[in-house]
C-alpha cells in the first residue's frame, strides 16, 4: 500500500510515479487524489458538483469551465457513474454530468494498489496441457466481454476502449506465439481445424464452453450477448448473425445447440449451449469418444412400439383458447426466461441448466384441443413430443399393467438418455391412472387397478421434465394425484367468437364456396374444433363427388345435423387450429 499511501499524501502529485501511468492532464490526477483520499476515509460514491466544488469557485460558476475533466475521466475508465439509468457517455451532456454521482473504477483501484498499469502476458512457453490454453482462451473472452461493455457506454476511440483493444490484440498474438512453440497436440485446436471454423466462430464456441466450465450466470448464451462478443459495430452484428442460423457450421454440424424461450415481452430468443456428447470429448481429449452430434429421437423411436413420436407445425399462437387458459399457459412458459431460471436457482428451487420442470393436466370434453396445444406448447419450448396412449395399456399388457406402467418411463428416461434430449412425455386418455382408488372390501381387478395406480404416482412424484396428461374429466380425480401436478388447466367449448375463428381457420382457402357465405351461420351451433374439423372433411367428401363441386352453407349443416346426432362417434378428433 506504500504507492496509495505516496500518491494520497503528495503535495504535487506531478512528482508522484503513478502520476505517469493515468496517462492524464495534472488537474485531472488532483481530482483523482481527492477522491482516492476520501474513499479510503469510508467515502466511495461522490456527487461530481462537490468534486469540482474541492478546487473551483462555484459561485462565479467556474466548474461549469471544468466539467470535461470528469467527462474525460470517465472516458479514462479511471470513475464510473453511479445511476441506474445509466446511458452511453457520448449521448450525455456536461451540463448533465454536474447532479450525478461517480465512484472510482475497479481498473483505478487495481491499478493504484499496484502501481502500475503494467498487462501482463503470459510466458512465451509450451502449452503443457489443454488447460493452459483453455485459461489463456478463457482471460481472452472476459477481455472481449470487458471490451463490450465500454463499447456500449463509450465512444469507439475512448481512452478506456482503445486500452482494452490494445490488451485484446497483445494477448491474441501471445497465444498463437504460444501455439507456435508447443510441440504437441492442442486437442481444441485440432479441434477448430477439423471442423473448419473461422476466427469468430472459434470465439463463440470458446465463449460458450467458458459458460459451460465456469457456471457463470448465462447472460454469455444469448444469441445477442453471443453476436455483440464478436462485433465492433452494427454492420457486423447483422453480418455475424448467420453464424448462428441453422445453416451455419456450428449449429448445423451439432458443435452447438440451442433452446428457444419466452422472453417477458412475448418475443422468441434463443440460449445457445454445447451438447453433452461435444462437451464430453472436449473434457476429456484423451479418451476416445462417439461421433459428435446428437442420436436423433427419430431414428431410435422406430426400435420400439411404447411411444409414437408427434409434433405439429402450429404455434400455441395459432391454437384458439379462451383467455384464463392462454394466461395459464404464458405463466408457464415465462420459467423459461433465463431470469427466472437464474433466480430459481439463486433461491436453491431449481438446480438444472437448462429447460422447466411441469407436470401438467388438461382436461376437458373430446375436441376442445388438448392434444394439440400439448404439441404446441412443445414446438413454442423446442421439444419433441413422445406420447403415449393410456387407454391401451389394460388390453395390450393385460396381467402385467403394473409392471408396464414403471415401464413407460423406464423406457422414457431409456430414450431421452441415449439421444441426450429432453422431450415432453404426453400421456393421452389417462383417465383411468387418475382416478380416485378403490376402497374397502375390493375385487381382485380393483386392487390391480390400485396397485397399477400406486406406481403411476410413484413415477409421478419422481418424475423430472415436462409430462402432460390429458384426461375428459377431473371430478373423480384422486387427491393424491391433483397434489403432484404444476397445473390443471380447463380446455372448454368454444363460444360463438371462438368458434368464428375455427372456421375461418379450418375451412381451406381453395375450398369453392357459394357467394356470400356465411360463416357466422355456421358458428350458430355449439361444437368443438375437432367437431368443426370433422364436419369439414365430410363435407368434402360428399360435395368432392358432385357434378359441379360449390360448398354451400346448407351442405355443412347437413354434416352438423348428423354430427350433433351421434353417428360419427367411430371417430375421435383431438386437436383444433
């Protein structure tokens, strides 16, 4: 502490040997003194009128003459504004700067305490494992994220960004310097080669793989935090944005992966990570590890006869739900926000990487769209769907259902290990496990269906992910069942408004409809989408072997009349749009 205790104390502070490395004007280093002297007294955060006030007049207003000395230390990095509306530093005024408080930068004090300002580099020496080079990369990106930050709050050519920029470049030249001297193999290196990824791409695979190793707060997967880690102006942010698309090399050969989410504002961004399989053999360089990429779920889902894979190109954007029910749903949606996930796991609630947690019921009459906006939900999360038909499970394993209910997410976890994904488990028609057990004297059929219902919520309670269950009704819900699901969310017919929509939506745009069609007529009767939808495909049958085909609002009441009778329930529709 000899050179704060010298630099405190002098009575010129241009005799002073730090005075050289602040690299500023004399008047500037005697407000730097003033409140070094003070902070070290307990006082850290200082309005910048009673600095001036320490050495200028301001009665005859001459600290207005002085406020590009704190402008100018700002733009050194040696204070930093205090505010939390804290804007870029070129986009501010002087006169702004006189009510605003500043504090002395974590580089000043470092630089103080040291008593120099001195970088240094690592030593001109041979890489003696990945480590080594891993730490040399690692202080590179925390540079480039240092360097970020000022770029948002400085102009371009500051002091502080040119100081930073200067660093970057000596220690950039100082790992290739390093790389040439070192006679073996530098598994990431051989790495980037093999793979063929340019100067950027290195950086943003390098930046991720810090996030993996540091457990850091995962502002560093942002697709913007990604992209601004790599630019230096908005041109190339808009250039680099493709190093990130699908048809990019990294994501495109499975070196990168990412996780669509929600963000607060409804928009869509993407949370970039390395998979399992890549990291693995980034971890371990000596060990010899499978190709890299992920096993598609579709490629072993064909092995096997317990789950059908299905998804949906809609959106839960384009499935019609009434109003508590799409509240319901962007609640949950809103735990994907790396926010409330970095919260969660503040509070020790959450201690995953990445994804939610959900165990969800729908439940409601045949039609209101339950199926469908399960595989919306997923598509909005980027999850596969591998769903299962509860009500198959007494006729095909009959004798062994307890058995095959552990089985279901055996082979559940089985799959979503060996393809190193996390897709949602949707169990459709699971009336029958949801059910309120059997009590007293009960026949032997009945102390099986308990017994297959005692596993179901023992799997249940140890589940991890996102299960969805879809059942018709929940008044004979068991209470112990209703106690382990997130949430219960109600799929209802629709009213008249919604069931416009569906029309609209369900009827094909080349579909050749009589002149003044009336939509409105037809969403007079009460039905469901899937009902709608049925309607829909017969009536085409019926008009598509016609003479002269024209759709006609009578023909699909037709198709009602016989729907609302009862004739078409050889068919089960699930699902609207």
């Amino acid at each position: 502490m000899k050179e704060v205790i010298n630099f405190i104390k002098a009575a010129d502070v241009e005799k002073t040997n730090f005075f050289g490395q602040l690299k500023c004007s004399a008047e500037e280093a005697k407000i730097l003194q003033y409140m070094s002297k003070e902070y070290v007294n307990g006082r850290d955060t200082l309005g910048v009128i009673d600095v001036l006030g320490e050495f200028y007049d301001l009665k005859t207003y001459k600290h207005l003459e002085k406020l590009d000395l704190i402008k100018s230390l700002l733009e050194f990095g040696w204070l930093v504004q205090v505010s939390f509306d804290q804007v870029k530093l070129s986009e501010v005024s002087k006169l702004e700067l006189i009510n605003s408080s500043v504090s002395l930068s974590s580089a000043y004090l470092k630089m103080l305490e040291n008593g120099s300002n001195d970088f240094v580099l690592p030593e001109i020496k041979n890489y003696s494992d990945h480590l080594e080079y891993l730490q040399d990369q690692f202080f590179r990106i925390d540079l480039a994220q240092q360097l970020n930050v000022v770029r948002k709050n400085f102009d371009v050519n500051s002091p502080s960004s040119n100081r930073l920029k200067s660093k970057l470049i000596l220690l950039e030249n100082r790992i290739k310097e390093r790389i040439k001297v070192t006679s073996n193999s530098i598994m990431l290196e051989d790495f980037f080669k093999d793979n063929d990824l340019n100067e950027q791409e290195q950086t943003l695979f390098l930046a991720l793989l810090k996030e993996e190793y540091s457990g850091g707060d995962g502002s560093l997967r942002d697709m913007n935090s990604l992209i601004e880690l790599i630019s230096s102006d908005d041109y190339e942010k808009i250039k680099y944005r493709s190093l990130l698309e699908e048809s990019s090399t990294l994501v495109s050969k499975a070196l990168i992966d990412y996780d669509e989410v929600l963000t607060p504002f409804g928009g869509i961004n993407r949370n970039f990570y390395i998979p399992d399989e890549v990291l693995y053999k980034i971890s371990h360089p000596t060990k010899k590890s499978s190709a890299v990429g992920k096993i598609k779920l579709d490629t072993v889902i064909k092995e096997q006869d317990m789950f059908e894979l299905i998804s949906t190109t809609k959106s839960l954007d384009d499935v019609i739900l009434n109003e508590k029910t799409k509240e319901t749903l962007d609640a949950l949606l809103k735990q994907v926000d790396k926010n409330v996930i970095n919260r969660l796991k503040q509070w020790g609630i959450k201690d995953k990487k990445r994804g939610i947690e959900a165990k969800i019921i729908f439940y409601g009459v045949a039609g209101t769209g339950k199926t469908l906006t399960a595989l919306a939900l997923a598509k909005s999360l980027k999850k596969d769907v591998l769903s299962f038909d509860c009500s198959k499970i007494l006729s095909m394993y009959i004798g062994e259902s307890e058995k095959n209910v552990r089985s279901i997410f055996d082979k559940y976890y089985e799959l979503r290990t060996q393809t190193k994904s996390e897709p949602v488990l949707l169990l459709n028609e699971a009336d029958q496990f949801l059910s309120a057990r059997a009590s007293g004297g009960v026949s032997s059929s009945d102390k099986m269906h308990n017994q297959m219902q005692n596993i179901f919520l023992e799997q249940i309670e140890r589940f991890d992910g996102i299960l969805i269950a879809t059942t018709n009704l929940l008044e004979n819900l068991d209470k112990a069942f209703s106690r382990r699901f997130n949430y219960k969310i109600e799929f209802v017919k629709p009213n008249k408004a919604q069931r416009i929509e569906l029309w609209k939506k369900l009827l094909p745009v080349n579909l050749p409809l009589e002149k003044d069609f009336d939509i409105e007529e037809l969403a007079k009767y009460e039905l469901t989408g899937g009902q709608i939808e049925l309607v829909i495909k017969n009536t085409a049958y019926k008009i598509a072997v016609s003479d002269e085909p024209l759709f006609k609002v009578d023909n699909f009441k037709e198709q009602i009349t016989k729907e609302q009778k009862g004739q078409f329930d050889g068919e089960t529709k699930v699902g609207f749009f």
